[in-house]
C-alpha cells in the first residue's frame, strides 16, 4: 500500500468522528477571543508578541504570554470571521494535523507504516481530546503539534548525521562538509520550531530534555564508537543543547519582559507541602484519562490534600506505582527486543522508545504545579494531549516488535479505535454550548466552586433574556436562587433590579442596581441605577462604592 494512504485513511477516520462539532457554537474563552479588538481588526501583529494573552481587558491577568497562539486565533478569524462551523472546522483541521505528523514521526522512526497507523488513530479518537477539539480556542494541539515537528526536524537531523559519518568514512572531507552542512539545517529548524512551541503555551519549556537525552542516545545512528569518539558524541550533545537552551533563555527574557518581570505569576498561594501530598491524586487524575477514558475528564473537583491520607494519597500512589512498573517492564522487554533487529534499526526503534518515554512523561509535570493553574479548577483532560502523543509512540513500537502477536495485537488496537468512536462522539456533545458544558462539567465535579459559578452564570444570562421579554416570573426564580448561593454575583442583582422595575417596585430595584453597580462599576449598570434614582426624585449624582 503507499505510504499516502495512511495519511489519507487517518483524516477520513478523523473527520467522521469530530464532524459534528462543525455544528457547536463559541464556548468559554472563545467569547472573548473572537471579541478581542486585536484578533478582528489588522495592525496588531506587533501586540502578539509585546502584550500577554488578556490584555485586551481592563484588569485582565498577566499570566500567560502565547504570542504565536493568538497569531492562530487571527488566522481563524481572517478565514471564518464570526462563523463557529469555520472555526470548529480548523479545529479538527489541526487535530487532524497533528495525527499526520505524529504518523510520519513514528513511520519515519520504525519504518512500519501499518503500526503507526494503528498509533496514529488511536491518538486521533481518543475521547480525552474531545476537550481540545471542540473548545476551538485550546493551546495544546498547536503546541503538540510544534513539539511533533521539532522531534520530526530532529530525527532528520540524526539521519542526516548518520549519512554524513558513513559517507566521510568512503569520500573525501570536502563533500562530507557540505553534507553536514545539510543536517545543521535540520537542527535549525528543530529549534525554530520548539521555539514556536513555546510562543504557543509555556509548557513546552519541558522538551530540551527530550533532546539531550536523545542526543546522548544517537551514538549509535551516528555510527560512531562510544569507545573511540565517545567525546565528540558527548561534546555534540553538548553543543545540541546549548542552541536550545539558548532559544531557551531569549523566550524566558522576553516572557519576562512582557509579564513586567514575573516569569511565572502565582494564582493562588498553596504550601509547599499541600502541594507535594496532591500531586500523587493529579497524576492519578491523568492516568486515567488516558488509560480509562470511558466518562469525561473535562471537569474534576479539585484534588487539594493538605494532609497525609490512605484515599487521598496512598492509594494513588500505589496506583501510580503499578502503572510505572508496568511501563519500566514493557520498556525493558522492547528494549531488549530491539535488539533482534540490524544494529541500525535496533537504534531507531530505542530511539522512539525513549521519545515516547519522554514524551508521555515530561508535559505533566507543568500541571503539578499548581500554585500557577486555575484555583479550584486545575484539572483537565486536555492536559495529556501532549502525553498521548508519547503514549502512541510507545504502542507504535510494541506492535513494531510484536513478532508472532503482531495482528492479534493489530486486531486490539483496531478494536479499541471502534470502542473509542461513540466514546469521543458521546464526550464532544457537551462542548456544543455553554450551558451543556457547564450543566455536564457540575454533573462530573459537583464541588468545583469555578464551575458551579460559571453554571450559575449561564443560567443568569438565559433568564436575563427572559426578563428582557417581560417574563419575569419565570427569570426571577433564577436570580433568587443564584443570588442565594453567590450573593456578590452583580449579574443576579442586576437582573432583580430589571425585573423590580418591570413590577414598579421602585425601592427594592434601587437597591438591587445599587449592589450591581458597587459590585460591577459597569458604567451602564451605573447608569441604569443613576437613572432610576432620577426618576424616583432621589440624588443623581451618587457614585458606587
């Protein structure tokens, strides 16, 4: 079969299962996003990358700085403008992209189009992506999709490396310079692309280590001697590092320069200690999502221990423990699999072992700290959509070295790609709207407060519109109820005051535009209570407090 067809079957299989997010509306962030000034209007290029993600709003957090990611957001809009089938359909357009690369990585890798196929689909239908490809407005598939490339760049770059050694050993120096020339390319555009990476989300900080330690275990694609040219290995690792350590050090300079000399702005202030014992119940919270993602991890109750506990702490742990054994047992058993093959070989395949080991492992590590994520609302499923990508590199290379289970374990994976269909077509219905979403994120995390605020919030704005029809009866039940649970809610109180007005209760739509406007200062909120005071007789010229 040619190699074209992998690629073509993977965007086909794909694009049936995320086609009827082209029917989801603008959720969450994306509000925002394709509000902002700056991704509707030209002239703003320069902005991206001298202001941080929020600046657009007045008190907006100076927390992230993802220039690249918002140049993406006024490509959108430059094709789709306000059209949400536009948007969602670059969406899965990107998704669907990253699955192509990670299949040409592998294949390129293993040199076994079928298993990374099999790889590859099982990365593009997992349910745990759902989250970041029908929120059109999500980082990580950009970013993922830059740190495939940079390893892709890498690999070459190795490959270009191990034609140069061999051909210097039978030619003269002058045209193995001139080949080497070519490989440095290669190298060039891995660290420009890792670069973009960290221009798209900050997590990418991570991937050097990906490239040190592969640099380290290229000796042998090189076809170099460790025992003779052991130091020129060691030495071109060295130097390796150094230019992405380099591109490293301008990327935090500038981050820190943009964020007003803060490279990692705190969200909340949790002890040290509270943090340590939580980590062992969010690694568990990621594990499953990507080894048992029968239910949404979308949303989860916030996993803060703040003591030692049997259900808190050691039982993830053992959890987590198992799954490392397991993982430290299959390594081995590939490890010493690949040994079977040529020598060339052998070290291709270690090589994808050890990026996958990497790959899965490393862009969590960013998530444990959790005193610079959403307080009350740092877990989320669209944080292993890196770590997939690694975890399919991993099942590349066990079905590579299968020997004689090869199609038994073919036919699993196969199976597992149709189990995982109406898992990801069931989990992406609740991104169709914000209601859905947060109806379904209360449902899976019914103590986490950010959702519960944000549900809240929807069901005010339904029963503003309501009131705006002169349906009161039924929108005032609704802010009651809000206005109970989330009493400094200026929505809620503004709605009452709407509906007071609309009963001429006079006084009690006073005093409900009054809480609203000292809660919100929203000059038409001020406004509204300002005018009401007119029209009662009261002084106009009070201001909120």
């Amino acid at each position: 079969m040619k190699p074209l067809i992998w690629p073509a079957l993977l965007v086909c299989l794909g694009f049936a299962v995320y086609f009827p997010s082209l029917n989801f509306g603008f959720i969450l962030d994306d509000h925002r996003f394709t509000g902002d000034p700056r991704i509707q209007e030209s002239g703003h290029l320069f902005d991206y990358f001298t202001n941080y993600v929020w600046a657009q709003f007045t008190g907006g957090p100076p927390s992230f700085y993802r220039p690249l990611f918002v140049l993406w957001l006024r490509i959108n809009f430059l094709v789709s403008e306000l059209s949400p089938c536009g948007w969602h359909f670059l969406s899965v357009a990107k998704h669907l992209l990253v699955g192509i690369v990670l299949w040409y990585l592998i294949y390129k890798l293993l040199r076994d189009p079928l298993a990374a196929f099999a790889a590859a689909a099982l990365f593009l239908l997992h349910p745990s992506h759902a989250e970041s490809v029908s929120w059109v407005t999500v980082p990580d598939p950009l970013l993922t999709l830059c740190l495939l490339l940079s390893l892709l760049f890498y690999v070459k770059y190795t490959y270009s490396l191990s034609a140069v050694t061999e051909y210097s050993a039978r030619k003269s120096r002058k045209p193995s310079e001139r080949k080497s020339a070519g490989s440095g390319k290669w190298l060039a555009a891995s660290v420009v692309t890792y670069f973009a990476a960290l221009l798209v989300k900050e997590t990418a900080i991570v991937f050097p280590v990906v490239i040190v330690v592969l640099a380290l275990c290229a000796s042998g694609m090189s076809g170099e001697s460790e025992g003779k040219n052991g130091t020129g290995v060691r030495g071109r690792a060295l130097w390796q590092l150094a230019r992405f350590a380099g591109i490293t050090l301008v990327y935090l300079l500038i981050r820190w320069i943009v964020l007003d000399g803060r490279l990692a702005p705190a969200t909340q202030h949790l002890p040290f200690s509270t943090v340590v014992l939580s980590w062992p119940a969010t690694l568990w919270f990621y594990v499953k999502a990507m080894l048992w993602p029968v239910k949404s991890y979308a949303f989860a109750d916030p996993t803060v221990i703040e003591s030692f506990s049997v259900r808190g702490v050691l039982a993830p742990l053992l959890g987590l423990l198992l799954c490392a054994l397991a993982l430290i047992a299959a390594f081995a058993w590939a490890w010493k699999s690949a040994a079977h093959e040529t020598e060339r070989d052998a070290t291709r395949v270690r090589f994808g072992l050890i990026a996958g080991i990497l790959l899965l492992i490393l862009p969590l590590l960013p998530a444990l700290n959790l005193n610079a994520l959403n307080p009350g609302d740092f877990l989320h499923g669209r944080y292993v959509y890196s770590p997939l990508a690694g975890l399919s590199l991993l099942i590349a290379v066990g079905l590579h070295l299968a020997g004689r289970l090869r199609w038994v374990l073919l036919c699993a994976a196969g199976a597992l790609a149709i189990a995982f269909v109406p898992l990801t077509w069931s989990q992406e219905q609740q991104w169709k709207d914000d209601s859905t979403v947060f109806t379904i994120g209360h449902e899976l995390a019914p103590h986490n407060r950010p959702v519960a605020r944000n549900l809240a919030d929807t069901r005010v704005r339904a029963a503003l519109l309501i009131a705006d029809e002169g349906r009161c009866d039924e929108a005032m039940p609704v802010f009651d109820e809000v206005n109970r649970e989330f009493p400094d809610d200026w929505y809620t109180w503004a709605g009452r005051g709407i509906c007071f007005v609309q009963r001429n209760d006079f006084p009690h739509a006073e005093e409900a535009l009054h809480r609203a406007a000292d809660l919100s200062h929203d000059p038409t909120v001020v406004q509204q209570w300002q005018a009401l005071r007119a029209q009662m007789g009261l002084p106009a010229s009070v201001a909120p407090n």
